[in-house]
C-alpha cells in the first residue's frame, strides 16, 4: 500500500529536512518513506496537494474531552465557575454513554481540526462503565490517542486495581494508548503522588498532572526535593510557579502544557510561553476545556503568540508550530512515532488549504497558519498512513447522527441537572 501526496507546500518540522515549497512525500504501508522535491512512484495511490500545506498532524496533550456536551455553555466561566459547574453540579448526571457520545464527538472534532494526535485527560467518573465508553470512543474515531485515567476535582483517585484493568486493555499496540492522570501534588500528599510514579513506572506509563502553585505553594520544588520529578511526567498549566521552578523542571526532563485561552480567561495568570524559555524547557499547547473555549490548535496558537509579543515581543510563528507538533508529540513519549514529517515516522499528516479565501494570497506557510489558520482550512488528514478527512469532510462518520446523539446527551443531563444552557446557573446553585 503506497501513497504519494504531491505538489503540496510541505512544512516537515524536521530541521534535517525543512521546508519544500514543492514537494513530495511517499506512504508505505502507514509509514513515511520518502521526501522529496519529486518521487517517482507509478503504482502509489495519488493525493494531489496542489494548493495545500502539507505539514504533520496537531498534538493536543491535554484535553477533557467528556465535557464536549456542553460546548460553549461556560465561555464566560472564571475558573471556580466551571468547578462548580462541570464537576459540581452536571458530571454527577453522566451515564456511560454520556461519556462515550461526548468523546467520540469531541475526538471527530480534534481530528476535523488536524488533530491527530490527543491526550484526553479523563476525569469524568471513576466507574469501569465510564472509563470504557471513553476508550470504546477513542477506539472508534480513527485518532491516535492518549487515555489519561485521571483524578481530582471529586473524581476519586484511581485505585492500583483499576489502573491496572484499564492497562490490560491498552496494552499500546494500537493507536489508543494510556496515562495516569495525577492529582497535584497541592492537594494530596507526597506519599501518594511517590505511590503512583511508582505504580506508573512499574506498568510503563506516563502521567499528567496539574498545577497551580504561588504564593506560598512551590508544587515543583516540593517534588523535587523528594526526587519526584521525571521526564515522563507533564505538568499542566503551572502558571504560578517560580522561574527556579521551570528550571528544575527543564533540568528534570519533564514537559509543560499550556493552555492559553483558558488560563487567560479563568484566571490563571499569564500563559508561561516566554518565561519556559528562559529556563531552557520547550513548552507545548492545549486546549483543556471545550465548554470555554474552541477544540482547534489554530486559536490556541494564536492566543499563545499574542500573549508573548504582548509581554515581551518573543516568539514567532514557527515556534508555534512546533509547539503543537514535534514538541508536543515528545511531551506524550510519541516523538519517534509523530510529530514531524520524517521518513521512518508513521504517516499523521494534514493538508491545509493554501487557496482559500482567507489565506489568499498564500506566501509564508508557518505566518499563514498561525496568524489567519481555522478549522476550515484542513482538508485532508491521514492517521498513520489512513484517510480519516478527505475533501474537507471526515470519512466514514455520520455526522448528524452523532450531532443528534450528543444533543440529547446534554438535554438530558442538564433536565437532570436543573440547568439551562446560558451558562448562568452558577450563582442559584452556590457550588459543593
Ligand atoms: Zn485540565
């Protein structure tokens, strides 16, 4: 099985290979085999990129995908709001199938927008039913995604039992595979978080965890000096967290994850792009959270460089891009296997539009993508060698059936709930 995608603006995000203002790239069997300015293959599958930006697919590493229902319904949340609100007052009303129709709609969504890398972050309940409806939904939108078995925010901890059921099962041979999901060292003991490095260690897994931290909180150091840190762990957020911090983070290996417009629109503080690096660690975007803020890594990116340049005028297009493809990919221990545009690499590749209306006339590929990309612009998307978008729509998905699905997913949660959908029912119900 051979395909050549042809003709297309290719941006490798592998510094050996860089850009091809022309260029080829050939597919064997869901592996990239070659790049080139042409390749001859006769009997490969054709893809036309006339007029495309051929570029590795996004990485988000952090996303809670389970809320997909309530879409929008928290864009004016801060922080406490949406604590209140999801895990508070809707998440109790969750049924398994809940879980299930909100990630398969939330994973079609990241793959639509080029996303075919996805860590979803899973805190939704902690229930052997819940937990599979979330990994029967990774299995069947055609993504390469991360189970992360998470805790916090009432969810309880993940016993070592059933971290170790939900592992039989992702076993890491296919496209779905696990993490453990921590909760924060600032809100549960540093015996439990060396208790569950370890378990991690034991079963191969790498974790996410997220953390606040100022004030008097030094969530890194206090890891640290217990010899916590690892450089397979993610932290998540951390915009509280001294400089000295950062660098022991990037001294330890691990990575960060940011999520720009919810940090800036919950309260979190600025969004730590510049100050990560300084101290030497490469950060990697987000998205988090869907009832606030949109599922694509275009907005996030633009968020996280509008940021910076306002703060201090660093950054540039193409360390957005990386952000959000090599270095994210590492960040989810996947750097061998996506992220770039690499022969021997497995074939996760988009193609964006370089002919639409709103990025015509088309000269500075990485300029383009961030400053004017949307959704709209991805028109081709291959997970491992796969067609999963074709022509602007997602191959194989009924998407009105999903849409109706997920619909009556959230009517009745929010029947169930007592709430309406304008986002405004925070303050009758006070919070728990
Ligand atoms: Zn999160």
């Amino acid at each position: 099985m051979r395909t050549l995608i042809t003709g297309g603006t290719v941006l490798s995000m592998d510094p050996a290979i860089g850009d091809l203002e022309r260029g080829d790239v050939l597919v064997t069997d869901g592996v990239i085999t070659e790049i080139a300015e042409r390749i001859d293959a006769p009997d490969a599958d054709v893809i036309d990129a006339t007029d495309r930006i051929v570029m590795p697919g996004f990485v988000d590493n952090h996303r809670h995908t389970w809320q997909t229902a309530f879409r929008g319904v928290g864009a004016d949340w801060t922080f406490p709001e949406w604590a209140v609100a999801m895990h508070g007052t809707v998440k109790p009303h969750y049924l398994p199938e809940d879980v299930y129709a909100g990630t398969l709609l939330g994973r079609l969504e990241a793959l639509h927008s080029g996303v075919t890398t996805m860590l979803d972050w899973y805190h939704v309940a902690q229930s052997h039913e819940h937990e599979d409806a979330a990994v029967a939904a990774l299995r069947d939108a055609p993504g390469r995604s991360i189970f992360c078995l998470g805790a916090g925010w009432g969810t309880p901890d993940p016993v070592d039992a059933e971290i170790r059921r939900v592992r039989s099962d992702l076993t890491g041979d296919g496209l779905v595979t696990m993490a453990l999901g921590l909760r924060g060292a600032d809100d549960t003991s540093i015996d439990t978080v060396a208790r569950d490095l370890k378990l991690a260690a034991e079963l191969g897994l790498r974790t996410s965890v997220h953390v606040v931290g100022g004030g008097d909180e030094r969530p890194v150091a206090d890891l640290h000096e217990h010899g916590l840190l690892r450089d397979t762990t993610t932290f998540v957020h951390a915009n509280g967290i001294t400089d000295e911090e950062l660098r022991m983070l990037a001294d330890a290996g691990s990575s960060l994850s940011i999520s720009p417009d919810v940090e800036l629109k919950m309260g979190f503080g600025s969004p730590m792009t510049g100050r990560a690096l300084a101290a030497g660690l490469r950060p990697t975007l987000s998205v988090d959270d869907v009832p606030s803020v949109g599922g694509d890594m275009f907005s996030t990116m633009r968020t996280a460089l509008a940021v910076q340049r306002g703060l201090d005028g660093g950054l540039r297009s193409r360390d957005l891009l990386e952000f959000t493809t090599i270095d994210a990919a590492r960040s989810c221990g996947l750097g061998d296997r996506t992220g770039s545009l690499t022969p021997g690499k497995d074939a996760d590749i988009v193609l964006l539009r370089a002919d639409d209306l709103t990025v015509v006339p088309f000269g500075n590929p990485a300029g383009t993508i961030v400053s004017a990309g949307h959704p709209g612009l991805v028109d081709t998307v291959l997970v491992a060698g796969r067609v999963v978008k074709r022509d602007g729509a997602l191959v194989g998905v009924d998407v009105p059936a999903l849409r109706a699905r997920l619909l009556d997913s959230r009517d009745r949660i929010a029947a169930a709930a007592g709430v309406a959908l304008d986002g405004t029912w925070i303050p009758a119900t006070g919070g728990e």
